[in-house]
C-alpha cells in the first residue's frame, strides 16, 4: 500500500466513523426535530444522507484535481 493510496483509506474510515457516530444520533434528534415539525424532521434527514455523499464527492474531486501534482 503506497502513501497515497494509505491516506485515502485513512481519510475514508474517518469520515465513516464520524457519520457513523452522527447516524446513531440521528433518530434522537429527528425526534427533537418532529415534535416542532415534521417538515423539518424530513429536511435534516435529507440533508444528512446527501452531506455524507457530498463529502465523498468532494474528496474524489478534490483528488482528481490533484492527482497530476
């Protein structure tokens, strides 16, 4: 395993156990959310499942771009 290829799966178990540690609190806070609205219940679990992918979008382009450096 080469440097590179070490950092990124060192960058990847970070970002899954820090999902992971906000997913086990996600249904507590869904809860907290609905008994305001609903709505915004739905809207904070939206926006968290598209956040943990759009962190790995941002990584996978942010290593294409450096990646003829």
């Amino acid at each position: 395993m080469d440097r590179d290829t070490r950092n990124a799966a060192i960058a990847a178990l970070w970002i899954m156990l820090l999902f992971g540690i906000a997913a086990f609190y996600l249904p507590t806070v869904m809860l907290a959310l609905g008994s305001l609205s609903t709505v915004l219940a739905g809207i904070f679990g939206i926006v968290f499942v598209l956040a943990f992918f759009l962190v790995f979008w941002l990584r996978a382009r942010s290593q294409r771009k450096n990646q003829g450096k």
